[in-house]
C-alpha cells in the first residue's frame, strides 16, 4: 500500500522522494527530511536551502549542467 503524504516532492526523472514541505505557522515553507534508516528528522527552510545551493554552486565549478 501507498502510504505517500500529500505534500512529497519528489525528483522529476525517477521520482526520488526529497522530503516534505510544510507550511509553517509564521508563512514560511520549510523542507522536511527523514534521515535514511532512522526516526530523525530535520527542517530545512527553502531560503536556507537556497542558499546552499548556490554557496555550493559557487565553490565547486564541477556543478554545470543538469538533465533538467
């Protein structure tokens, strides 16, 4: 049985689940991710999680091209 939340976003290709998205009660969206194998989770805001991105994007040039 398909036990999938309702807010799961997943990748587009072949469908890997990333985590949940929350609307928090201040507005904000947050990402929230279970560590694999384990009871724990973190949330992570998309702002915060932007920002990673593009902190790693800058710092490694070997981030380039994407199949998207």
């Amino acid at each position: 049985m398909n036990k999938s939340k309702p807010n799961m976003i997943y990748t587009p290709k072949l469908k890997i689940p990333l985590g949940e998205i929350i609307l928090k009660q201040n507005g904000s969206h947050v990402l929230k991710i279970k560590k694999p194998n384990k009871s724990e989770y973190e949330e992570i805001t998309i702002d915060s999680l932007m920002s990673l991105i593009y902190s790693s994007k800058n710092e490694d040039n070997t981030y380039r091209d994407s199949d998207f």
